[in-house]
C-alpha cells in the first residue's frame, strides 16, 4: 500500500529536481522513494553489521584482561610496530 505525504521544499531546488529528474526519465517522486528506500537499507546494514560485531565480542573467548607489556619490553627502545621500522 502506498501513501501520500506533504513534503515542504524551497521553490529553487523543486525546479532543479525536476530538472533531474526529467534528464533521468523520471519522477521526483520515484527520486524521493529510491532515496528513502536507499536510506532504509544502509541504517538496516549497518545495525546488521554492529549487531555482528557485539555478537562477536560477546562470545569471543580471547580476552586481554589486564594484559601490560613488562618495563623491560616497554622502555627496550626497540620498535613496537612494523610501520616504525
């Protein structure tokens, strides 16, 4: 089911959209759908992705804890990470 919505835009930028949308053989209407729906889809991803991520973590069984590098190792003046070398 579709529904209509009122959408308030400046005068200025209607005129360019519907410029666009003509040059893309195309409604601004179908414009604002695909964007909103093109929006929907990235939010929906990206939580899927955050979920993944937490889900990882939570079951994880690597953990640092209070993991520190000893004195001699920290202050050895050797270089800790490849990119210094």
């Amino acid at each position: 089911m579709t529904r209509n919505i009122t959408l308030a835009i400046d005068d200025a930028l209607l005129d360019k959209v519907r410029v666009l949308a003509a040059m893309k053989r195309t409604s601004v209407n179908e414009m604002v759908r695909g964007f909103l729906a093109r929006l929907v889809e990235e939010e929906t991803e990206h939580d899927e992705a955050t979920e993944a991520l937490l889900k990882l973590a939570r079951e994880s069984e690597g953990r640092m804890g209070d993991w520190r590098p000893a004195r001699e190792d920290a202050y050895s003046g050797e270089p800790r990470f490849d990119r210094w070398r």
